[in-house]
C-alpha cells in the first residue's frame, strides 16, 4: 500500500524522484521521503503527511543534489506516520539505503536476532530490519546480499535500494508487490506503477516474483533468485501520460466518471466482431462450459458489489448457480469449490492481497480462474488462467468509479457470450442483447448529462450524518456501491439495504427528514420497491429515486428524482451507478473533503 520509485542516469533524480511519487501518491499517502545518492553520500529527506511538504523541505528537489536516487510515499502499517518511521531507511554504516512496498511478516524474529547482533533501530517499521540485513550480509558484492536477505524476508515486498559502493547502480527486488522497470535512453527508472513511469518512457520489463534486477544508466540485468542472469521480454505501455492527468478537471474523481462512456466503449468494442463476442483468450467450448456446475465470484469493496451486480445478468442469461464471495471470507471458509467450478476474481488493481489469497485457495482445489482486472501485468492477472482485461486506463482516484462499470461491462459480455454457447438464446435475442450492450456507452454519457446540472444542489438536499440507500435485486447493488461510494469520500454513513428487509428492523430507523436514495430501475421489481418508498415517506422520510426517464409513477411518490435512460434489465447497474457516484462526488465537495485522497485509504489495499 506504499508507492516506490527510483531513477539512475544524468539528470537531477530529486525532481524526477518527487514527480515520481506524486504520481503514485494515490497508492498512501501518510508520509514521504527520498535518498539521493551524491559524492560517495546518501542523503535522506523525509517527512510526514503529503508529498507537498516533502516537495517544499527540498525546493522541489533542487536542495538534493545527486543523479541516482530512490522514493516512497507511505501508508502506514507498522508505526505510525511520523518522520522517523518514512522510508528510506538507512543502515548503521549509512552504506545502504532502502525504499519498501510490502508487509515483511517476520519482523520481530529478525528485529530480536539484528539487535542482538548490535544493529541500531531507528524506527518501529518492519522494513528497516532488511536494511540491516543487507549491511549484515554484505561483502563487498551487493547482488549476493540482495539474494542472501530476500531469502530471511516472509511476506510481500517490493525493495528499491541504493548503495554507497555501486554509485550508478540502483537494486531492486520483488516478491508478491509490483515492480516496474522503466527503460529510457542513458537513465532507467523503477517503480510500483507505470504511472510514474509514463512521462519518462513507455518500455517497461514487469518483475515477476523472486526477480532482482541491478539498474545503471545504460542497461537494467534481471536476476532470477539463484543470481543466475535471465531475459525478459520489454513491454508497450499502450496509454499516454495525459491519461494518468486531470485534463482540466478538479479531481480525478470527477474526470475518471466523465470517462466512462469511453472507458466502457473500449472494453466492449474490442470484444465484439460481426455481432458476436469473443472473449480474448478465454474461448471455452460448449462442452467446457457445460462442464462447470458452479460459478464462484470473489472480489473486494467496489468490485464485490460489481460481482454482486453481475450475478443477476450471468444467473439469468445462462442458469449456472452463481455464488458472490467477499475474498477476505472466501480464502477462510474452506470453500466447496472443485474442477467443476469456474471462479471469477474481480479487481480493478489487481493487487488485493486477500483476492490474490482467495484466487490461490480455489485454485489449489481445482477450480479454473477468470481474472477480470485493469491493470496489466499485474499479480492477479499472472495467477489466473486467464484474464480478461477491463481496459478502463490509469484509475489515479482512491474511490473506483471507471473501474467498476468497466468490471461490470466484462462480466455483461461473459454473460452473453456463455448464454449463447450453453444455448439459452437464440441469434435474434444474441443480437438484441449486443445491440444493447453496444449502446451502453452512449447511455452512460446519457445518464450523466440529464442530472449533470441538478447533482451539485440534490447533493446538498440529501447530505445528511446518515443516508439509506435501497432497492432490490439488480438495484440492490447498485444501492450496495452507491453507498460506499458516499461513505469512501463524504465521510457521511449510508447504509444499503435490500428494499424489502427494512420492515424487518429497521424501518425503526426512519424518522422526520431521513434521507431515502431508492434506487428504482428493475422493472420486475420497481412496483415492490415503489411500495418501500411509500413505507418510509409515511414515517417522515425524504425520498430522491433512482428511475428509467419514463417511469411516471415514481415522479408522484418519491421527493426529488435522477433519472436514467432506459436499458436491458441486466445492463441497468452501469448505467444507474453513475449519478449515485456524482452524488457521492458533490456530497464530498459540499464538505470540502480530499475527494481523490479519503482519510485512512489506499488504492491498492496488499494487507490482509
Ligand atoms: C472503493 C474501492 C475499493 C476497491 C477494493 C478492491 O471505491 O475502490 O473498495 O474496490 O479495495 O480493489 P481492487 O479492485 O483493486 O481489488
């Protein structure tokens, strides 16, 4: 939950360090710091609290001279975000510097055995024991150190280290966190995301686990564990840099919601040839897929609730049972899952530590893994047998918005495409359904203009220290994301409920001007949900629904209305999230809140 970057080569690394890290500051962003290497010296700048203050201790890096150096921009785990405990840290003899992504677990047994053994600390974070590790194994060959300390480590790190001795030379190593190598012209770079990496070059090497590279100026040699030199293939990276850059907008939020008609587009259109839909590398036969009895989804937060959404579509086109897992349950639950089973692994980083634990659990029963994930080479995205890519670009924003609706145009084209195969429809419902999907984009953009203007005011109308968002099945999901996206940002508690259970308790909840977000837009059930509204208006609620543009009844119930073009049944929840992630977006404005950068969050959540 830490971003790391490091840069070797002629020009000033402290600037290009600070950028760096702006750039990955969405990954934590508690506490910053550099080492930059100059005349035999490793000078350390670090502080707590953003990267701004970071930017001002060291005038923009012009305090900090040197052309090889390494960054980190911190979410805490072990020690709280103060100076002492930012990364880098130093070893004793002030020969090693080291930058860290990653929990090492076994901290305290080699914390014991290096303060025995006379090590200084300085800090209470699990990272600074490998920095005395590397002091203690060092001889003179930092390779050798490297691969001797990453063999005492037990967790998930990605390491940038510097060292005194090799003054053109940064190290690096991975297990279980990304590690990027950016290749440039006489200077490399490394980093957790390419993001940082962008505005440099768009040749990347993606380390795999176990990998260590040693980075110059002029070429970057990857390592297998064992020391023994190995070739890796260098990657395009296919976006430009003004994709991970606010293009005008306030936020990232808000520019990544105003994306999704495109973000949407480009991870539908691909997979669409002829009227029919091809899913990349995951062509399964008839037989195959008569073969699966179970499909299992599992996923974290937002992509939870995108599997939760999806579901419905994949029951309903095709008839295989499908179960929607919280990864942090599944991977405890001793899971019935078998080679019969399909699982579908949601994420959006594809770096969830405990999505990444539950894709292992099911897979070591047997089951074969669908990824369906936006970044590329990432963990989740290697494990699986195969992935299908959201295509959704850079998500710079904490809270996911282009992200979900892309996961939930994937899991839409898997669910026709399997309908198809298994032969729950005919060609001319296939079309129909196509036809649809390929309108999606098109309505989202739709979805967004008709409340665009009355969003920033209903914000306002509906902010309240508490919220209920309901609806039921497909709009049951939605409320689940539209509520947590008003928690992540305004800070203000919402709570979703399936429409039909509050008279179950708690209706007693309901008082004079409780807010009500009624999410209307399954026609099948809208009438059931339109009866809840009228329960809660009775006991003083105050009602904004959720509709297709032409529902009349629900002008005459409900208080206020955000409509939404009318759509496939199955599709709605990509098209009705998005005023619900606007209004989360002006509730959180209204408040003056850090919309990009909530409190006590991270974008790529890799603790368990
Ligand atoms: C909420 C949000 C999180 C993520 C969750 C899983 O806006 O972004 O709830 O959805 O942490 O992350 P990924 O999709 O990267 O596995």
């Amino acid at each position: 939950m830490c971003g790391i970057v490091g840069f070797t080569g002629a020009r000033s690394a402290a600037p290009i360090l600070l950028k760096g890290l702006s750039r990955l500051e969405y990954r934590g962003y508690d506490s910053a710091g550099i080492a930059v290497l100059d005349s035999g010296v490793i000078d350390v700048e670090k502080v707590s609290g953003r990267i701004a203050r970071l930017c001002e201790k060291t005038k923009d890096g012009a305090a900090v001279p040197g052309v090889i150096g390494i960054g980190h921009t911190r979410w805490a785990t072990h020690g709280a975000p103060t100076d002492l405990n930012a990364h880098p840290h130093l070893s004793n003899d002030g020969r090693f510097a080291i930058v860290h992504n990653g929990i090492i677990e076994n901290y305290l047994s080699l914390r014991e055995e290096l303060i025995a053994d006379g090590y200084v600390f300085q800090s209470e974070t699990d990272t600074e024991t490998v920095v005395h590790l590397l002091e203690m194994y060092y001889d003179g060959d930092v390779l050798t150190a490297v691969r001797k300390t990453a063999a005492r480590l037990e967790g998930s790190y990605a390491l940038g280290i510097l060292c005194t001795d090799a003054p053109d030379t940064l190290w690096v190593v991975r297990e279980k966190s990304p590690l990027i190598l950016g290749l440039g012209v006489g200077e490399n770079f490394f980093a957790s995301d390419v993001t940082a990496l962008v505005s440099h070059t768009k040749n990347v090497i993606y380390l795999e686990d176990g990998e260590i590279a040693a980075i110059t100026p002029q070429r970057a040699i990857v390592y297998d564990c064992t020391g023994r030199e190995i070739r890796k293939d260098v990657s395009r990276v296919s976006w430009d840099v003004e994709a991970a850059e606010k293009g005008g907008y306030e936020h990232f939020m808000l520019k990544e919601i105003m994306e999704q008609p495109a973000a949407v587009r480009a991870a539908l259109a691909p997979r669409i040839h002829d009227g029919q839909i091809r899913l990349d590398d995951f062509e399964l036969t008839t037989e195959e897929l008569r073969g699966i009895n179970k499909i299992i989804i599992t996923a974290c937060g937002s992509a939870y609730y995108a599997g939760c959404s999806g579901r419905y579509g994949i029951e309903r086109l095709c008839r295989i049972p499908v179960e929607v897992e919280l990864a942090s349950e599944l991977r405890y639950a001793d899971p019935m899952v078998d080679e019969h089973t399909l699982v579908l692994v949601i994420s959006q980083s594809g770096e969830t530590a405990d999505t990444i634990a539950a894709l292992k659990e099911c897979r070591s029963r047997g089951a074969k893994i669908l990824g369906i994930v936006n970044v590329v080479g990432s963990t989740i995205a290697k494990l699986a047998d195969h992935t299908l890519y959201t295509w959704a670009g850079p998500e710079i924003a904490v809270a996911t918005t282009k992200g979900f609706t892309t996961q939930l145009a994937v899991l839409y084209l898997f669910a026709v495409y399997a309908s198809e195969k298994l032969g729950y429809i005919d060609d001319g419902r296939r079309a129909a359904l196509i036809h649809e999907l390929m309108e999606l984009p098109k309505r989202i953009q739709q979805a967004i203009d008709m409340n665009f203007y009355q969003l920033p005011g209903l914000a306002k109308r509906y902010s309240s220290q508490s919220l209920f968002f309901i609806g039921r099945n497909t709009d049951y999901a939605v409320a689940l994301e539209g509520a947590l996206k008003m928690k992540e940002i305004s800070y203000l508690h919402a709570e979703s409920y399936a429409a039909g259970e509050l008279k179950h308790g708690t209706i007693a909840l309901i008082d004079e001007g409780q807010p009500v977000i009624a999410v209307c837009c399954n026609e099948a059930v809208c009438d059931k949900t339109l009866s809840n509204i009228v329960e809660v208006k009775a006991r003083g609620a105050k009602v904004l629904a959720l509709a297709f543009r032409d529902n009349r009844k629900i002008v005459s119930q409900a208080d206020d209305v955000l409509f939404i073009p009318r759509i496939e049944t199955v599709f709605t929840a990509a098209l009705a999230v998005v005023p619900l992630q606007l209004l989360a977006y002006y509730a959180a404005k209204e408040k003056g809140c850090d919309i990009d950068k909530p409190k006590n969050l991270a974008k790529s959540v890799t603790v368990e």
